[in-house]
C-alpha cells in the first residue's frame, strides 16, 4: 500500500507563490476559488490545489490574450482584380472571416488559398463589390460579429 504526501500551506506561504497578499489569498478561498481548510484561525491549503489554481489562471490568461488577438485585413488591387489578405495567429477567426466574406461576395471570388506566413488570401475578379474592400478593412462592411470590438468582447 502506498501512502501519498498531502502537504497543507498557510495562506502566506500561498501569497508568496502566488505573488499577492495575504487577504487576496484568503479572499480566494472564501469565494470558493481555492480549495482549503480552516484550522483554528487559520486557513491550510493543499499544494497541488495552489498548482491547479495557477494552472488554471494561467489557462484563463492565455485564452484570454487569444481571442483578444483579431485579424488584419489587407487588401492589394491591381487590373486584373483585387486580392484580399487576412492575416492573424492560429484560431483568431480567419477561417471564419474568409467563409463569411465568400459569401458576401459570391462569384466575384476566383481564388482562395493559404499563403506561407498561414495568412489566407482571397483573390477577387472586380474590386467592385459589395461591402467594400476598403469598408471589410475599416470594419464597417462586416457583420457586427467580427468588429474589432466584438472580437476583445
């Protein structure tokens, strides 16, 4: 049979790996955020929960800074047509974006492809189209979902 360590902290020894104060850690702990109990006065906490709390702010934190990243559009005419680039990083909606504005533009779309930086590009056979070129780069000729405003929302 084998027996695991179990080791229990004060909320200063939390505080300090935590790199906030003493009541920020038992506020914590009253909200039901991080897992302890209480012994006399004081509040003793398990290792591995301190470990799982950071784990998962530091999840929430990341995913936070990810869909807070949108994409830029930029767009290229010439005379042979016009060629939309959409660039961002990885799940910051490109795909979602190129989808919504094929289907804006319908059959003015030729070409879709992905170029090496992971951008997508769209080609176009007319720069006229509706909404805009210029209006899908400042934002107004999309739909409301994919606003620089909604997208950090």
């Amino acid at each position: 049979m084998t027996t695991t360590t179990r080791i229990r902290i004060g909320t200063p020894a939390v505080a300090e790996q935590l790199g906030v104060s003493d009541e920020t850690v038992r506020q914590e702990i009253q909200r039901g955020r991080l897992p302890a109990i209480r012994v006399g006065r004081t509040y003793r906490v398990l290792q591995s929960d301190v470990d799982e709390y950071i784990a998962a702010a530091e999840a929430e934190a990341y995913s936070a800074r990810k869909r807070k990243v949108g994409v830029e559009v930029t767009a290229y005419e010439s005379e042979a047509g016009a060629e939309v680039r959409i660039s961002g990083p990885s799940g910051s909606g490109k795909s979602s974006l190129v989808r919504e504005l094929r289907g804006l533009w319908g059959d003015a779309v030729t070409a879709h492809r992905y170029s090496d930086d992971g951008s997508e590009v769209l080609r176009l056979s007319t720069i006229d189209v509706e909404p805009s070129i210029a209006d899908v780069a400042e934002n107004d000729g999309l739909p409301p979902r994919f606003h620089v405003a909604n997208l950090n929302a």
